[in-house]
C-alpha cells in the first residue's frame, strides 16, 4: 500500500484521490482549517484526514491539485516541511512554473517532481471520454503506476518537467480563451444592435464551432471565472517565455476577471454576463 | 441600367462587379496606374474602365472594396471628386471608422453613405454556402435592390451606419483571431516539445473545432496575412470603443504581421510558418 497525499481536495483532487483509493492506496489529506465543504468531500471520498501538511511527510507521493495561483505557495509549504517523497505538480501552470516548483522542493531537500496536468473534468466511472492525467519526468512513469482505472487515462509524455504544462497551457489556452472571445464579441455586438444577426451569422457559417452555445454559458462562466483568470494568466506567461503575443490571453483573463464579480450574483442569466462585461468595470 | 462604380476591384470587387454586370447594370472602375492583373481581372469581369476617379463622378452608387486600412483613404479620395451618389463602403472596418466615412463624404457634398460588410469568399454561382452582403443605413434597401444572383445573399440589418460594420468585425473577430490563436499556441507547444500531443488532444476533445487543421492552414495564412492585420486592428478598436479587452485581436494582428513577412517564401508550409513565428522577429 503506497500513502499519498493530496493537496488540497477540491472537486477534482477529490474525484482523483477517490480513484486512488479504489485501487487500493492509503490517500490522506490535511484537513485542519479547511471548509466543512471540503471535509465533506474528502471524507465522501474516502480520503484519510491526518490534520496537518507536517504529517503528510510520511507520505510516499503528494499531489498538488490547487487553483493555479496557488500552486507556487503549495509547493513552497510542502518543501518547508521537509517532503522527500514525489511531489506531483498536477495543476494548469506554465512550464517555467513548473519548473520554479521543481528549485522550491530541490532547495528543501530530495523530493523528485513529476509535472502532470489534467484535461477533463473531474473523473467519474463511466463517463463516455475519461479525463487525461498527463504526465512527464523522470518519475512519471511510476506516478503512472499508481492508478488502475478507466475513468482516467493517464498519458506519460516523452519530455522533462514543464511538457506536461505545457500541453495543458496549449489545451486550455485553446478553449478558455475562445470562451472569453465569444463572450467579447457577442457584448460588442449587443452594444452596437447586432446581436441576434451575428448569433444567426455563426451559426450558419460555423456550426461544428458552436460559437453561439460558447458565447451562452452564463451560469458555468460566471462561477468558475475566478478560478480561470489565474489559468489564463499562465498560459500568457507561456506563450510569452517563447516571444509569442500573449494578449489573447491577458484579454481573456480580463473578461474572467470581469465576470467573477458576478459571483454574488444567484443563478446570472445573458443578461447579467452582459451588463457586467458592458457597464461593470 | 445603373452606373455603379467599383474601388478598387481586386479579387473580391472583380467578383461583386461580375454580378452586377450579369444583372445589366453599367459597372465602372478607374485603371489608370493600377497593375496588369487588376486589370487582367476587371476586363474578365465585364468591368468598363473609365480610368479615373473623377470620371466615376457620374455613377449613381460607388462600391468601395479595398483593403481595410485603406477604406478611409478612398472615401476621402472619392470624395474630393465631389461624388453626390449613393457610397457604399462594404469594407471589414470598425463600426467608428463605418461612422467617420459618412463624415468624410457628408463634408464634400451631398453623398449617402450606406454601411456594408462581407462575409464569406468572392461569390461565386453555384457555391454551396453563397456569401453574404449585409448592408445597414438608410439607403440599404436601395442598394440591396440592385443585387438579383444567387451566389450573392443580400441582408438588410436594421440599423444605421455602423450595424453592418459591426456584424463583420463581431464575425472577423471570431474566425480571424481564432485562427491565429491556434497558429500560436501550436507554435508555443512545437517549443516546448509537446506539438504531436497537443494536436492528439485537441482532434480528440474537440473535433468540431477542427482546431489542428486551422492551426495547419500555412499557405493561405501567410497568403492574406498583410490583409488580415489591419481588419483585425480595426476590430480591437471596435471592442475598445466598448471598453472590451481588444488583446485578442492586436495579439492576433501581430501574429499575421509576423506572417506577412513570409510573402517571398514560395509555397510556405508548417516548418516555415512556425519558425517565423519563433524565430522570425
């Protein structure tokens, strides 16, 4: 029985630490001061609460699931307590972050780090397209080892710390930035009275894109929007560490950050998306 | 028979021009000083050449059909000929620039300006998906009347100058920046080594959205890539005059400026595309 820990166990390090004990591992996580929320999932899952990052050292493998702003801070608390089993990196960085990650707990002490990165939502049995866990490393192979479980397809990557991110900052760099784009543009088009034209537009000149539908998803973008402005902040920071323009991404972040504000907001419908990319800010 | 007068016929005008011929009107342009396939296509088109501007004086509507960031420059040009017919700009301009060329006219003389926007390629008899003109202002019927083929679909918005303007940059916006945010972010995943995974990911999450393909399409970008520069600066500023985040589309506009400077690469593919973004500037 191998021991990993997970930090920290939100929806996804949930659904993932849950598959880890399916197979069979000890998954603990430390769980003073978190949320009832959290506690509720963790224990949902059958996750074992040991308190404290501190006794998670005991640990042969910790994974970090966090929101991407966080996982330098993560990492840092990990190395700090004197961690010198695997860390795996499992959040949407960007390379260069993953590799920072790799000097943070190299500094510390022995920890290997293995990059991962997840596309998909959190892993459930018998979803039609299992969630990727993507991997890379020299120790990623065994991370891989770990699970045993259809509902996640792991795929070791052939490259070093900083692939795995990256292919994760070139996935979503893809479909949240042309989230935010739709949104933009279906606001500029409601602002000068061409939006039921330009919806008509896209729908008929581009159907398999499903434009409009991108353009509509006003519950959903309003509530993880937080969470996305940091991602999207990482994949400019990606693109940039290679000259490429980064703005497509700075944009995006924008209009994430635009519509988190939107979170006091019960159940936003169009209208409300809307007016607070319109008249907001 | 109508006198309509086209600026300047290039492959899009030629095409319009032919239409309009076909239904019998008396389609003019200025060859003076133009070059040998302009005319080359004019002649093919039915087009009569009255090799000047001012001669076009005597035309009842003038179609401007240019490059983007030339549309202000003709209408000016058109203008100081003292034209009182109906002027169509059907050029992929902001809604603000749309605006500012009823102002150039309007001071010059008596002109009514009527908004247009095309979208979709040359029209072409027998096209599955026949392009559309959409035209807005208070001319707009008129000119649409002048239209009778059905490789041409005429849409009256209801709207005023601006509205047709708008739709082009809301649909550009889309396709053009989409585009080239793919070209990006696969060129960010080549330096980082994980392209091959990247387009795995993206054929197999999202085949509707034909991602790898409009990643892929080196030829034809670098082929338009001067042109799609300044249709794209012209729809950052249409979401600015919105305060939207217009980093999508400078940052798009960028990557194309990169391309066009593969204009005297003969028959670009992939490598070549993908090194001039890398290496190029």
């Amino acid at each position: 029985m191998v021991m990993i820990g997970m930090v920290h166990p939100g929806s996804m390090g949930a659904a993932v630490g849950g598959l880890l004990v399916e197979v069979g591992h000890d998954v603990a996580w430390a769980g003073d001061g978190r949320s009832p929320a959290t506690h509720d999932r963790a224990t949902t899952a059958g996750l074992r609460d040991v308190a404290t990052l501190a006794a998670l050292t005991e640990a042969d493998v910790v994974v970090s699931l966090c929101p991407p702003a966080a996982a330098t801070q993560v990492a840092e608390a990990i190395a700090a307590t004197g961690f010198v089993g695997t860390y795996v990196d499992a959040n949407a960085v960007s390379p260069d972050t993953a590799r920072s990650i790799v000097d943070h707990l190299a500094a510390a002490g022995a920890a290997t780090v293995v990059d991962g990165s997840i596309v998909g939502g959190p892993p459930r049995p018998g979803d039609d397209v299992p969630t990727r866990l993507y991997l890379s490393g020299v120790g990623a192979p065994d991370v891989a080892d770990l699970f045993d479980d259809e509902a996640l397809e792991v795929v070791v990557l052939d490259g070093p710390v900083g692939a795995a991110s990256a292919l994760k900052m070139g996935f979503a760099g893809w479909t949240k930035a042309a989230s935010a784009l739709a949104v933009a543009l279906r606001a500029m088009a409601r602002a000068d009275g061409v939006e039921a034209a330009l919806l008509a537009e896209w729908d008929r000149s581009l159907p398999g894109m499903r434009v409009t539908e991108r353009s509509g998803r006003a519950g959903p973008l309003a509530a993880k929007a937080w969470r996305f402005e940091g991602e999207l902040r990482e994949v400019a920071a990606s693109l940039a560490a290679h000259d490429l323009p980064d703005g497509f991404h700075h944009a995006a972040a924008d209009v994430y950050a635009a519509l988190a504000d939107l979170k006091d907001t019960p159940d936003p419908d169009m209208d409300d998306l809307m007016a607070q990319l319109l008249h907001g800010r």
